[in-house]
C-alpha cells in the first residue's frame, strides 16, 4: 500500500481529487492539519466526497501526530520544486509515503531538513519559467509511478 500524505492543504478541490485518486488505487490518504477548509466542505464534495466512504483517511492533529501514528509510513518521499533528483529516479516500495506540501507555500525548510536530501524528488517540467504543477496532478503523477514500480496491475 502506497500512503499519499498532504501537509496542510489549502484547497478543498484538490484534496478531494487526491481523496478519489486514493480511493481508485487503494493508497491511504493522510491529512495534517490545519486544513485550509472543512472536510464537509461543499467543494470537497463535488471533488470525491461520494468516493470518501471507500478511502482510508487518516487526520492527524499536526506533524508530530502523523509521525507517532502507527498508521504511518516508515519510507518518507519529499515532492518539491527544491530539488533536482528527479522523481524517476526514485525507486519506490511498498509501504513509501509521498508528502507534499500545501499550495500556497509548499513544504517548510523543517521538513525539507527532516526527510533529508535523499528523500527529495521533483518532478521536472519544460517551461522553467513556470513554478509547479498542480497539487493533485502531482499526487497523480507520483502515485501511478510508484504503483508502477510496485506492479500495479493494469
């Protein structure tokens, strides 16, 4: 089981997309808090509310909270514009947790520092003068080539 793991998202929509995403490839979602919106949150909703009765949702009060958690990941993925390794490079496991930050700021420099250089992975783009994908593209994009790596059947 793949863990998908989103630091303080900001924007209901996309965290219901990744909720979907989980729900279809069975990867637990987890969610540390503070949320940027209500759970119940109407665009959470139209999103992939209907999908949440199938999702393994965790909420976690905080960072600390997450890593104590026995639900947790071991393996820890960093996806960040603050890198270089490109995520292909990763070689993926079961059991691997992908994290990424929010929208607004991504993830802060204590949790860059904390999951390592290693653990960092971006996902390269073309047009450098653009910043970044999307949050649920990106989870997207990293949970299928994980899946693949793990042979996800087709």
């Amino acid at each position: 089981m793949l863990h998908i793991v989103l630091f303080q998202p900001e924007i209901a929509p996309n965290t219901g997309n990744i909720g979907r995403l989980c729900a279809l490839t069975r990867s637990r979602l987890h969610l540390i808090h503070p949320l940027g919106f209500a759970i119940t949150d109407r665009n959470l909703k139209r999103a992939g509310m209907d999908y949440w009765k199938s999702l393994d949702v965790h909420e976690h009060a905080d960072w600390a909270a997450f890593r104590a958690s026995p639900a947790a990941p071991k393996r820890l993925w960093l996806f960040t514009t603050k890198t270089t390794q490109s995520f292909w490079s990763g070689r993926f496991a079961d059991g691997d947790g992908l994290v990424f930050g929010n929208e607004g700021s991504g993830a802060p420099a204590w949790l860059h520092a904390e999951i390592g250089e290693k653990q960092r992975l971006t996902i390269p783009h073309a047009n450098t003068e653009l910043r970044s994908l999307n949050l649920s593209t990106a989870a997207g994009i990293a949970c299928y080539e994980a899946l693949r790596q793990l042979g996800m059947p087709a």
